[in-house]
C-alpha cells in the first residue's frame, strides 16, 4: 500500500493504513530527505491520539538509524508549538504525528520545515518518491535507547507575548472557557494567562486526553461546540467569551456569550479587524473556500487580497514572504504576521480574547458592523457528502466539467476552477464542490445572504449530486 501526501501530509486509519511498519517507512523516507539535504536536528512530536508515544519512538529510531541528531516530545504537544520549537531550536526539521480534525480512528505524518511550518509540495514529493523506493520495515533499527527531550514552553510563551497586547489583556477581568477537545493544547491557554500574569480566568470545557476524542472529531464546528454554548448561556458578552481547538491545536472556532458559534469566516474578518487597529501592515491571503466578506473588507480597508487553493501549505508561501498581515482558510486555521508560518489556535484564541477586551462591547455587534462595512452579509455552511467508491466520485468529477447556466434558479455568473468547481450563483451567493484531500468524501461549500438562501444552495447541491451520479442508461 502506498503513502499518499494530501494538502497536509499523510493520514490514514490506525492498524488499517496507518500501521508501525509504514510509519517507520515514512519515517525512513523522510531521515533519507533530510541527509542528503544536509541533516541535522529533527524533533518529533505527537498529540493526544492513540499509540502517540509508540509510534514517536518508532519515527524516532528510524531517524537515528539514518544517522540524523533527534530530539522528542515529552508528551503530547500542540502542533503549533512543534513548528515554533523547529525554528526557535534550529532544527532541520521535523515530524509531528497528528490527524489534526480527523476522528480518533485516524492517525497522521506531518512534516514541518526548518522555518517553523507545513512541508512544501517539493520536500512531500521527494519523500513520497522515497517511500515508494523502500519495502514496508517489520523490525526497528537494533538501536533502542531513549532520546532527549525538549521543551518549548517557555520560549513559545515569551514569543507569544511580543505578539499581543498584554496591556489590554492585563485590564480585562473576564472569563474565558477552553474546550480542547481532548487534544493536545488543553491547559496552553489558561497555562499562558498564569505566566504573563493576566487577570482573566479561564475555565477549561473536555480537557482530559482522549484517543477517541470523546466518541466524536475533535474539528471545531457548530455541531461539535453545543457543550461550549450551553456553558456560556447568560453570561455577559462583553466579560466572556469561549473558544475550542481541534485535536493538534492549530485551528479555532469562537462561542460568543449567549450567542451561536462564529464561522470560521467571521473569525476571520474580527481577527483582520482586530490587526488592524493595531495597525499590523500587509496584506491578506484567503483560501478559495473563505467568505467574500474577509476580501471586501480587505479592500475596504486598503489592503492587497490574494486567493489560493484550500490546503496551508498554499498560506505559507504567502507567510514567508514576509508582507502577509493574516492568512486563513475556511476550516479555522489562521496565520499571523511576526509569528512562524503556521496555523496556531492558542496565538488566534488569544488574539480574539484581546479583540474582546479591546472592543467596548460585544463581539457579535463589531461583526455585524464589520458587514455594513464590507457590504456583504454572510451567512455559511458545509456539508460533507460520501460518495461510496473512486467510481462515483469520478461521474462526480465529469460531471463538474460543464458549466451550468443556473443554479438554484439563479443565473450562474462565473465559474472559478482554481480547487474544484465553484459557481457564483446571482450576485450575491456561491456553492463550491471540491474532494477531500484525506477523507473518501466530496466537500459541498455555501455561502449566501441569509440561512434560507444557503440552505437552498445546498439542497440544489445534492440534488446535483444525485443527479450526477445515476447510472447511465444504456
């Protein structure tokens, strides 16, 4: 079976694909990557996941064996704070054993680069090209001694606050309630606070590791944050606020107080408005599937937008560059300017928190003005639809070739092919259809003026869909 690189690595289902002997193959194929660009220090983390410790021995030895310096976790480890360690440590690189959002039935193989974030498609290549080259290992190397470990906390600490306002946070006494989901930053946020001394407290919702993540996927979404709503049900807006990160920790969604679940789009734009206030230059870099209304108010606010296909490793080219204020992408994920090229959903909780305390109101207020200003009310949804088998999703693909002249009896205007198929419908909605990158499903985006509009959106989607796929009659 081969290991396939997606958008972010390698990911598969524990004891099916995702067994010792190919991670030691990939492990193998990427310490081959390394020594012939140069070698030197490799650190390797996990999170919460089971056999996370097994299977960072295992990448661990393998490494070693190919003659590389490595230095592991000491438990489970947020994925963000791997890639500061990377770069803070001048290491040549290094491994982070995570399937991020994924259920708990998952298990992955991340590669960061020396600069502190997501693998390029050139270093995923060579080592895919490697692995293929390499049979499937069922011993470890003879070796079998322990590793060093590190520790980044304290440094990741002292960078996060060059990166916030500590004044602002030291004046605000509310509360904010983490739900970790069981994954590998529960206790980061609050752990924070108490370091640079803030005031506010900060209550912890799922904070017990779980490989299984509770039964559920540690993805923070509406449908898995009713616990962190009800939590904050009559609490005040202007002194609470709650906030969730996904299994790894680098992405975050935002319960208001008494309100429903903010998208990751409008997370996006407070975060943008709160940046620039500060008066953070540079310009803003979305993924396809990101709200319109991040762009206009971009360039209602004099700022450069450019637009990628969906996957982080997209962001990070932009973020090294060096004149990116935020990049961002539709499932929750958000690079900020002066930070390492990576996702990071302890810094952006933060962040949020500081827009909170800074805002002399509610946050779902500034939101609401944030549309007025942009002149795009937003409204959003996703469906994930499984399509059964590569046939299917092959009609499915064929289908998506053509142009269709309307949609949801609307006019289609234009149809953009930059990562799947996504037709702007009217003047003012769009549905996008686009394959998973790790999982067997076909991705349904929607974005239109109001919850009815989106809903008709997606209810015209799956009626393509089904469309799409019946047999041809012969």
């Amino acid at each position: 079976m081969s290991i396939t690189f997606g958008t972010d690595g390698w990911r598969a289902v524990i004891a099916d694909g995702f067994t010792l002997a190919r991670v030691r193959r990939a492990a193998r194929a990427y310490g081959r990557h390394l020594v012939a660009a140069g070698s030197g220090l490799v650190l390797v983390a996990h999170d919460t996941r089971f056999g996370g410790p097994m299977f960072q021995q295992a990448v661990a030895e393998i490494l070693r064996d190919e003659g590389l310096e490595v230095r592991v976790a000491t438990g489970a480890l947020p994925t963000p704070v791997l890639s500061f360690a990377v770069r803070a440590l001048g290491a040549a690189g290094g491994v982070m054993l995570t399937a991020s959002h994924n259920p708990g039935t998952y298990h992955g193989f991340k590669i960061k680069e020396a600069y502190g974030g997501t693998a390029t498609d050139a270093t995923y290549g060579d080592v895919a090209a490697h692995a293929a080259a390499l049979g499937d290992e069922a011993e470890p190397p003879a070796d079998r001694r322990g590793f060093e470990g590190f520790d980044a906390r304290e440094s990741y600490f002292a960078h996060l606050a060059t990166l916030l306002d500590l004044e602002t946070l030291r004046c605000w006494r509310g509360r904010v309630v983490h739900d970790a989901m069981h994954g590998a930053a529960a206790g980061w946020i609050a752990a924070f606070a108490a370091w640079a001394g803030l005031p506010c407290r900060v209550d912890a919702l799922r904070p017990e590791p779980d490989p299984m993540f509770g039964g559920g996927s540690p993805e923070p979404m509406p449908s898995t944050l009713t616990g962190l709503q009800g939590v904050l049900e009559g609490a005040d807006p202007q002194l609470s606020i709650g906030v969730a990160t996904d299994g790894d920790g680098d992405r975050l969604a935002v319960v208001p107080a008494g309100g429903a679940p903010f998208t990751a789009h409008a997370v996006f734009a407070l975060l943008l408005d709160h940046l620039d206030r500060r008066g953070v230059p540079g310009r803003v870099v979305k993924t396809v599937t990101v709200s319109r209304l991040v762009e206009r108010l971009a360039l209602a606010r004099g700022r450069g937008v450019s637009e990628t296909p969906v996957g982080f490793k997209y962001l990070v080219e932009a973020l090294l560059a060096g004149d990116v204020v935020l990049a961002g992408e539709e499932s929750g994920g958000f690079g900020v300017r002066g930070h390492v090229p990576e996702r990071d959903g302890i810094l952006n909780a933060l962040l949020m928190v500081e827009a909170l305390a800074g805002s002399g109101g509610g946050l779902p207020e500034r939101l609401a003005a944030l549309e007025t200003e942009a002149g795009w009310r937003h409204a959003y949804d996703r469906v994930d639809l499984a399509l059964g088998d590569g046939a299917a999703m092959a009609r499915m693909t064929a289908a998506l070739e053509h142009d269709p002249g309307d949609f949801a009896g609307l006019p289609v205007t234009s149809v953009e092919r930059r990562d799947g198929a996504k037709f702007n419908v009217g003047d003012d909605r769009w549905v996008m259809f686009r394959a998973s990158g790790t999982e067997p499903v076909l991705r349904v985006y929607a974005e239109g003026p109001d919850d009815g509009a989106v809903r008709g959106l997606l209810s015209a989607a799956g009626a393509f869909v089904e469309r799409a796929l019946q047999p041809t009659s012969r």
